[in-house]
C-alpha cells in the first residue's frame, strides 16, 4: 500500500512541475518525472532511513 502512495505522490508532484512549466513556457519532456521521481525517493530516506523503505522479495 505504502508503493502504492508514493506512486500517486510522484506522479502529483510530477503533474506540479509539467504544470509550472508549461505556465514558464519551459517544454520539460520528462524532466518532470525525474525530478518527482527524486523527491519522493528523497522523501522515502527521511522516512525510513539509509534503505528508503525498499522491500526485498
């Protein structure tokens, strides 16, 4: 459920910054997405430490 949250805020957050630029006529392509996708691993750290809360199989 936890992957399932930071799936959806990564792409919220990726939304946000295509959003932005486009309103600073920046075209992004996939800037966006990498960006987001670093702030919620950045997010995932401070929550869960060195490992970022990654499960193993």
């Amino acid at each position: 459920m936890q992957g399932l949250f930071y799936a959806v805020l990564s792409v919220l957050i990726s939304m946000l910054f295509q959003f932005s630029g486009m309103e600073l006529e920046i075209v992004a392509l996939t800037a966006s997405f990498v960006l987001s996708l670093w702030f919620v691993l950045g997010i995932q750290k401070l929550v869960f430490g060195k490992g970022g809360g990654k499960v193993s199989c």
